[in-house]
C-alpha cells in the first residue's frame, strides 16, 4: 500500500497536488459530522475537495482514517472517496484532504440500494487470506469509534477479539453508570460470549461504523462509503450496525441476503453487537443510553 503524502502545511499540499497556479478560491464549511470540522475547498479552477481537520493532536485520528478508507479502496469491491494527502498546517491544525464526493446531480436510481447491498457482500466476501497486513480478526493500526479509541489488536478468533477489544474496553470505560446486578450481568455476559456469537468460516474487511450518516451518493451517483473505523472482523457486525438507527430499504436488505448467506440466529447476534455501538453511545453522550444498554445485558447477561 502506498504511503499517503504528508504536508507542513495545507497550501503545500495543494501545490504539490495540484500545481503553483492552483489556489484556494472557496471555503465552504460542511455539516453532518461528530467529530471534526468539515469544508469544501473550492479551488481556482473549480477542482472541489473535502478537508476535515482538527487539533494537531488529531493528526493519529486521521492516519487511522487514511488506513481504513486505503484498505477498503484496494479490495475495488465498492468506492471511497479518493484519498489527497494529511498534514499538519501552522495554523495550528490537523487535516486529512480527499476527493469532493459529489451525488448532486445524479437522479436516484432505483437500483442503489441493491447495487450498494452487492458491492458491500462483495466487501465482506472478499479473499483477504495473503492480502497486505491481514493477520486474522483485527487492523495494523488502533483506530476511533466516533471519538472513542477503538483496539485493534491482532486475534486469532472472533469471539476473543470482539470481547478483548470490542465489549470489554467499553464496559470498562462506562462502569460508572452500573450497579451491582449489571456488573453481574456484564461478567457473566463476557465469560459466555461463545454461547451467544459464532466464529465466522472467513474474517471480512468491515467498514466497522456503518449507519446512513457514513453512506453518501459520489460522483458517479453510486453509494460510497466515508469515514470509516475498518477492521477484520465478522460481516455480521457490519450488517447489524445498518439496523441500529433506522436502517436502510428493504432492497438493501434483500439483496445482501440473496449475495451473502447469514446464518440462523442472526437477530439475537445482532443485539450483541449493537451492544458494542450502545456502549460507546453511552461513553460518548452519555446516560440517555444506558437503558438500551441495561436492556440488552438483561437479555444477555444471567
Ligand atoms: P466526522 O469525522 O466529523 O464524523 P464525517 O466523515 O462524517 O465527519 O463528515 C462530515 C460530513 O461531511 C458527512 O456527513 C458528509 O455529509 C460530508 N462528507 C464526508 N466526506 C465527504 C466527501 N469526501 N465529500 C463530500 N462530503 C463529504
């Protein structure tokens, strides 16, 4: 995988990446984020882009980003946006620079969903055996859950990996909000996990924070995946994470059925992982989130 360019500064890389007669004619902000700051930069000959940026301290947050999206681009089974260059600028802030993903003048096509539930099967289908850096369930990097740090370390099963650095450091973080019955519940939950979870026959490259807000329409009016927090893990907890907040159409659905085979007992393992995503809603805004929490370890943890 080849490296991605670092810069001193913000016009450095435009120069670089685009010429001494280029210049930054626009800056627009973008909203809908958690995390960062967002804006179009709109150069002088009209070439968009996306920066986010933030603290110098956030330079890791967006490396960890670059990796992600790097990784889900070279499987070619589905579009991220193209990545430009990161760096720190001496305005005092870090940022990761990448393609203007642009639906807007696509018309909707009746087949997004389905062609976006394909290309995500074909995702979570793909051979990662030799592939660079895939040494079982994990990533080569730490990366963020939203603003959580979010463990990679390198396992050989799925259930250990999703317990040591998935449920575990969350409940860790969160143990203020429990009483006694939900650390019963919790421990109990974590010494039984391989009732509940099965390991999957492959690990898949996962986008790994997959709601509606990280799907978007780019150029080529196809649903691209943005803002990633990737590993090697089961599909089925990219899958379930689409159901947490909505979900997406019942095309979607049907489609990566028909494309990827999921096992019975899907919708039992499907609140377990959720679980990991409740818990970090939990650490991030706090206790309005605790009772889906409770309601979950009820289900799970006696
Ligand atoms: P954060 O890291 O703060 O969560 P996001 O990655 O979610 O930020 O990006 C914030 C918003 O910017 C998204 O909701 C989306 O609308 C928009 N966005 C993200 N990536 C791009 C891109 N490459 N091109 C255009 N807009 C983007």
């Amino acid at each position: 995988m080849k490296k991605l360019q670092s810069y001193t500064s913000l016009s450095e890389a435009i120069r670089d990446l685009f010429g001494n007669e280029k210049s930054i004619a626009n800056k627009q902000p973008v909203f809908g984020g958690d995390i960062n700051t967002a804006c179009k930069i709109t150069l002088n000959d009209q070439t968009a882009l996306f920066m986010k940026s933030n603290r110098p301290d956030a330079l890791p947050n967006f490396e960890a980003e670059a990796l992600g999206l790097e990784t889900i681009a070279e499987t070619g089974c589905i579009r991220v946006p193209q990545l430009l260059g990161l760096g720190t600028d001496p305005e005092g802030y870090a940022f990761l620079l990448m393609e203007f993903a642009d639906g807007s003048h696509c018309r909707p096509n009746s087949s997004y969903w389905s062609q976006f539930a394909e290309n995500l099967a074909n995702l979570h289908k793909h051979d990662v055996h030799g592939a660079e850096n895939a040494l079982g369930f994990g990533f080569p990097k730490d990366n963020y859950i939203g603003h959580t740090a979010q463990k990679n370390t390198w396992h050989e099963n799925w259930i250990d990996f999703f317990r040591d650095c998935r449920l575990a450091p969350q409940f860790q973080m969160a143990s203020g909000y429990f009483e006694k019955t939900d650390h019963r519940r919790i421990t109990h939950l974590l010494d039984h996990l391989d009732q509940y979870l099965a390991e999957p026959d492959a690990p898949s490259l996962l986008h790994g924070d997959l709601w509606a807000g990280n799907v978007m329409t780019g150029s080529d009016g196809t649903a691209w995946l943005i803002d990633p927090a990737a590993y090697y893990g089961h599909a089925e907890a990219d899958l379930a994470m689409t159901e947490l907040f909505g979900g997406f159409p019942r095309s979607f659905y049907q489609t990566y059925q028909a494309c990827m085979h999921t096992d019975p007992g899907y919708a039992d393992r499907r609140d377990l992982y959720n679980l990991y995503h409740l818990l970090n809603h939990l650490n991030m805004f706090g206790s309005s989130y605790l009772g889906s929490v409770q309601r979950t370890l009820r289900r799970y943890g006696s």
